[in-house]
C-alpha cells in the first residue's frame, strides 16, 4: 500500500489543527519569584520567619487595608490566605510600628499595611514508604502532629502516606541581586517541611534531545513508502510471541491511558489529532494528493515524539504503539528559534507540574497516566553556585528539597525521560544522583524511567547511540528504544519529517507503556510494575565476549520488546524453540545455580531475585543473561530496579519443577520470564 498526501490542507481542517493544544492555567509564578512551600511541621511559624526575613531584605511590599465593621486582624490574615494560627500579626505589627496591634482589634475605616502576599493553600502528599527516607516510619504520629493541616492516612504503594494541607508562599524580589541574596538567607529555612524553589529573571536555557535531519528525498517523488509501523523499528522484539499475544484487553474493556507530553505546543496533525484531549475538528479531515516534507525543529517536538506514542491507523501513514492512548499537552518548554533544538522551560512550570502530578493522582489515576518528557526541566544553570563543586552536586545539596523532584519522590508518577545526548561522544555525561540534570537525574526513583537510544535495535549486535548520556550503575538509565537513526512522522498538521535522539526513544518507550497499561490496567496500577515489566522483558546488552562493544555497560537493561510487553504479567513464560507457553511453576530445584562464565570461573546466583532466564547466543556456542529483582534480593531500597547477569557460557543443571508434569531442565529453556506471582508453592494455588 502507497500512500499520497496533500501538502496543504483544507482550510477549515487546518485552522482547527493550527490551534496548538497545550494547557495548564496561566502560570502564578513571576519571573523572579522564590517560591516556598511548607509541606508539613508548623507553616505558620515558617511563613512568619520567611516574611520578616524578606522585611529584613527589603523583598516584602506591603499594601494599605481599610478595616470593615467587625473586622480583627486575624480574620483579615486568614481571609488573605495566611493559617488560623495568625503567627503573622508580628508581622504586620512590623509594617505598622506607629500603631498598636497587639490586640488585634481593628476599628472601622482603620488603615493598615498588611504584607503584600497571599499564601496559597493546596494539598500534597508525604511517602512513609521504606523506600522514602526523608522521614521515619511511624506515620500515625505525624498524622497527629499534623492535625490542623486535615491530614488523611491512607495505604500507599509499598508503606502509609499522609495527605495534608500545604502552604504555598511567593515572595518577588524586584533584581537579581536581591533575589540572590534572599535565597541565601532563606536556606536556613530549607527542610523536609520547608522547600524552596525560585524563578529566573531570564529564562534559562535548555535542550530537546533530538537531532534534526531533513530527508527531502522522501518526498521526491510526491510519494512516501507504506505505512510505518512503530513497533517494527525494533529488530529484536520476539515474533514468535506474536501469535500468543491477547487481541483484546484483559478485562475486555479498551481503556485509554492518557500520556501527558510535557512539552513544546502540540499540533493536532492528523495522524493524532482525535487523540488529543479537548480537541474539537472544525470540519472533515482533508484529502491527499502529494507529499509535504519539512524540517524538524524544536516547534515540531511534541507533534513528533506524540505520533511515535499515538498515531492512528487512519490513513495518514503510521500507527503508533499505543493508537487506544489519549494525549494531553502541557506547554512546559519555548522554542527559543537560537538552534534548532533550543528551547527554554516556561517560568515556574517545574511547580506547576509538581502540583498537577498531585492532583492528577488524587482524582483519578486508572488507568495509570504516563508523564513523558524529552528535555531538560532544570540544566545546570538552574541551581545556585553554592550548590555545585566541579560541575556536580555537593554531597550536603538536598535533592528533593524543591518541589518538583520531592512531588516525584512522593507521589511515584510513572515519567518517562530522555536520557539526553550532546554535541559528541566526548562530552557524554555519565547520569547519577549528583548529576544537575534534571529529571535525568531522578531515575534511581520508583516511577522514573530513563530512556537511551539505539542506533541497531537488533539482536545480533546491538548498538547504542554514542553521543547518549549513560550510566554505568544502570540505576540512571534503564532501557534503549529506537531514535539512534532518524524516525519518520508527523512534525505539525501539514508536514513530514524525520529526527533521532534520545527524545524519539523516550517517545516510543512511551507508547510501549501505554499500551501495556491498556492490555492489562490491573496489573499494572503502580508505576514500578511497568518500570519493572519494562526492564525485565527487554532483550539485553551485554559485553560480549569477542567484542569491544561496552554498550552493556551503559544501562541497566536492554532494548525495549513491545511484542513481549504484552504478555500477561501475572503469568510465568517459558519458551522452548518457538513455542511460548503460560507455565505454574512450583520452584527451583535449588536455592542456588551455578553458571560457567567465558573465563571459566563459575558463579553462584541466587533464585529467589531470578525474574529472566533468556539464551542470547545460540548453539554451538550459547550465552545466556538473567535479570534479577533487586529490590526482592535487598539490594536496592526502591522497587523496579533490576539487575543485570552474565553473559555466562553454560547454564546450570538446575531444574524447573512445574505445578504439573515433569521437571524442565534450565538448560532446555530458550527464555524464562518470571510473571508479578514469583514461582513457588502459592503459584499453585
């Protein structure tokens, strides 16, 4: 099948499309501003001491009250935003010295100074969850502590949470200088009740991570190839799944994840517009007679990476992983037009997010939403000197003490992230906690996964793109999906184009994901089971043995399957050959197996963490790798970081023993993916 596209579109279609969707409310955050926010503890106290160091810096305007009948200073403090505690009052006594307010009696027509604030209230959350250590475990206790922020204790994944009452509070220093030196005096105040977080005076610049190839022969002859499939990009995906794989949901119901691009402006194009939320046509979609084909540049960003995601198969050329997930724009980032892939992060809308994740979570998570972005929210110049030492976070920097990174602690939102790539290979960074990049720096987080490029997404020899940021942990970076090589697709609502990077990766990993929660939306309600799920069924990088490739090196899984994603995960897979089969498996014939590594040296692997068994290499020369859980081996304090075996030249004579029939030995399995109910007597059941 050939497909032939308009270049122009009818007028009515294109007036719809070039309405750019993306939408959070205006941002309250001024250029400027310092912004902090009192998340549990006693914001009256907080407020009250943030407020007269501001008086102290010349940073607190005031404004002039005229006191109504029945009027006393506390009223007219909490009318204004401010807690019932009133703590305030000694500040406005401050502002007013020639009056006496102690009382806080106001007479009618009484003119006051009252600070030029108002406190913003807004709920959020605090984790008490093992893998959270911002806080001991006894929540009750500070629950009761908390009593006049309508704290809420209710079970959250992996420990209790409390959802309380917060305080939000933007100070606006008129200069850089004085914004400068009220930061400085405010970190005293920095806590785990007390964040705080500023906006720059100018935007600070920043970077999609794509690349921008303009491939004008698509286009030649009037004419694109057939319809590209996005999850065929992946050489190594396992076909031989795909006739096990469910043609409906598992409940049978089609639910719609929504994928949340935050993002430059979307254009509704017509491979994904009837995807997008809040996008009504104007008229009917066009006709096509030729092929357009364009540059892709920053403006393109969103429209691109929400095609890999979403695209319909409509006709227009492509289709998506996910063509059932809905999308939702939030304008996060400005093309700023000083490269091709510049851009700077709109004012404050690193708080905004924080915010929406909240409240996102509470009115309605299911199906799980995916947050997916493809920059950097905060690069280097985010952070203050006095944070950084040799261009990484001081040991002392408190990383989750900002709104955005402490939301991502707490609240676990499943984001997918680009890992990001510069300019060349020799300016590749290597990802860690101390890295000031965020969110690439937050992938050691339940809900974080950090995506790299591959450039031969095959099985043979896989290959990683060479200018992607890495991490030799894997902790940082977690799997590899197409965006080594330019991908094809929509780049607005009247053209064709083509970019690679680490942005088209995180895209398709995207997609991927929505398509798993939409096959099995029970299984997977916590965004550590798809970060899990995702690493677990990847095809693995590994160093081998002949090669000096050291890609395996460089993350912590493989490159993302989205055939064998779709398998049931509460099932345990085995193959044999060809053939994929659903097995109950009641254990291991040993606690321990043993396997021959390419040096000859034989290393002892414990079962209970094993969730992968796959053969990489084939006779006579076979390889095997194995991915353990290692949050269930205690290794790592979060979950849905796995580990990475191998490769080893032998497997071990062990044995699977099934609920029925006869003993398998390891060595006749070609792959063994462990299903989310483990393998042992209850899997019987």
């Amino acid at each position: 099948m050939r497909l032939v596209l308009l270049a122009a579109l009818s007028s009515l279609w294109a007036c719809s499309a070039l309405a750019q969707t993306s939408s959070l409310d205006a941002s309250p955050y001024p250029p400027g501003a310092v912004v902090l926010s009192f998340e549990g503890g006693k914001p009256d106290e907080g407020i009250t001491k943030a407020l007269g160091i501001a008086l102290a810096y010349k940073a607190l305007p005031s404004e002039t009250y005229v006191a109504q009948s029945g009027d006393n200073l506390c009223k007219v403090l909490v009318s204004r935003g401010f807690p019932k505690e009133c703590g305030v009052q000694r500040i406005v006594q401050r502002l007013n010295p020639n009056q006496k307010l102690t009382s806080g009696r106001l007479s009618t027509g009484q003119r006051i100074e009252l600070p030029q604030v108002r406190p913003r209230m807004y709920r959020t959350v605090r984790n008490f969850s093992p893998a959270q250590q911002a806080l001991p475990s006894n929540a009750s206790a500070y629950a009761k502590n908390w009593s006049n922020l309508s704290p809420t204790l209710r079970q959250g994944v992996g420990g209790p949470r409390i959802d309380l009452d917060a305080y939000e509070v933007i100070l606006k220093p008129q200069t850089p200088e004085m914004q400068t030196k009220l930061l400085a005096e405010l970190e005293q105040m920095r806590s785990a009740n007390v964040l705080i977080d500023s906006v720059a005076f100018q935007p600070r610049a920043s970077k999609l991570h794509q690349s921008f190839t303009e491939v004008s022969t698509k286009c030649a002859a009037g004419e694109i190839p057939p319809v590209t499939n996005y999850a065929r990009l992946v050489k190594a995906a396992d076909g031989d799944v795909l006739s096990i794989l469910p043609s409906k949901r598992s409940d049978g119901v089609v639910q719609r994840p929504t994928v949340i691009l935050l993002d430059v402006d979307l254009f509704a194009a017509p491979n994904i517009a009837t995807t997008i939320l809040g996008w009504t046509p104007t008229g009917p979609p066009p006709a096509w007679t030729r092929c357009a084909w364009g540059s892709a540049e920053a403006a393109s960003h969103a429209t691109h990476l929400a095609g890999i995601v979403a695209s319909q198969e409509n006709g227009y050329g492509f289709v998506g992983l996910a063509p059932e997930a809905r999308l939702r724009s939030i304008k996060t980032f400005t093309p700023t037009g000083a490269a091709p892939d510049a851009v700077t992060p709109e004012p404050g809308v690193d708080l905004t997010i924080s915010r929406l994740i909240y409240r996102n979570g509470v009115t309605g998570n299911f199906p799980l939403q995916i947050y997916l972005m493809a920059a950097v929210l905060k690069p280097l110049g985010a952070y203050p000197d006095t944070a950084l030492k040799y261009g990484r976070f001081k040991p002392t920097y408190p990383r989750f003490d900002a709104a955005f990174e402490r939301q991502v602690q707490q609240t676990s939102p499943l984001l997918i992230v680009s890992a990001g790539q510069e300019a060349n290979a020799d300016d590749v960074r290597q990802i860690a906690a101390d890295l000031p990049m965020s969110p690439q720096n937050l992938g050691d987080q339940s809900g974080v996964v950090v995506v790299t490029a591959c450039t031969e997404c095959s099985k043979e020899d896989p290959t990683l793109l060479t200018t992607a940021n890495y991490s030799p942990t894997g902790r940082f970076v977690h799997v590899a999906a197409p965006g080594g090589l330019p991908v094809p697709g929509w780049i607005n609502n009247e053209k064709l184009g083509a970019a690679a990077g680490t942005s088209q990766a995180a895209a398709y990993v995207a997609g991927v994901a929505a398509s798993m929660i939409s096959h099995y939306p029970s299984n997977y309600t916590a965004a550590f089971e798809v970060k899990r799920r995702l690493q677990i069924t990847s095809w693995p990088i590994y160093r081998q043995p002949s090669s000096a490739n050291t890609d395996g090196d460089k993350l912590a899984a493989g490159i993302v399957d989205p055939n064998l994603t779709l398998l049931d995960p509460s099932k345990t897979w085995i193959k044999r050959g060809a053939r994929w089969e659903a097995v109950a498996l009641k254990g291991w014939s040993s606690d321990t197996l043993r396997f021959s590594t390419p040096t000859g040296a034989v290393k002892p692997i414990g079962t209970a963490s094993l969730v992968r068994f796959v053969k990489v290499a084939p006779d006579p020369q076979p390889l095997w790798m194995l991915y353990s859980d290692r949050y269930q081996e205690d290794s790592a304090n979060i979950p849905g970081e796995i580990g990475k075996l191998g490769p080893f030249t032998s497997a071990s004579e062990g044995l699977l023993t099934p609920c029925t029939g006869a003993p398998i030995p390891l060595a006749a399995v070609d792959d063994l993916i462990v299903g989310s109910g483990g393998i042992g007597p209850d899997a019987c059941l």
